[in-house]
C-alpha cells in the first residue's frame, strides 16, 4: 500500500509539474472518451502529435492510479474523490 501510495502521489505532483492534462481533467470534468483525446480542442492539443497507443497507455496509468474511472460505456471520469 505505502508503494502504491508513493506512486499516486508521485503521479498527482507530476501532474500538478505539467500542469497540462491535469488541468485539462480539473477544467473539463464530464466524462471522455479515448477518441474525444484526439476530437475535442482541449484534449487534442496533448494527443495530436502521439499514437492512439499512446493515449491508451496514458489512460491506463490514470486509471490504474484511481486518478481516472471508466464506465461500461467506456467514458472516463476524474476520481474528484480521491483527489481529497
């Protein structure tokens, strides 16, 4: 747990560091879809230059950080709660 903890909070500073995508989910709280990365003008100014690859490997690290949840649908919403 106290790994798993570093690595989140490690992840939330280096968010905070770029302050780029974490921005982005902070101002754009409704949910998204991995092609809204490359569809939607506040998310595509990161994903227009990388492979969907890329994007998904970037959702994953959210997700499996908590930072991110998913839905059935496959939306992705900001953890609001874990962030305190």
């Amino acid at each position: 747990m106290k790994v798993q903890q570093k690595s989140i909070e490690q992840l939330i500073e280096d968010l905070r560091e770029s302050k780029k995508l974490g921005q982005l989910l902070l101002d754009n709280a409704d949910s998204f879809t991995l092609s809204d990365l490359n569809k939607e003008i506040s998310f595509s100014i990161l994903y227009r230059k990388v492979s969907v690859q890329t994007a998904r490997r970037d959702m994953k690290k959210l997700l499996d950080s908590k930072l991110l949840t998913k839905d059935e649908e496959g939306k992705y919403t900001l953890n609001l709660m874990i962030l305190g």
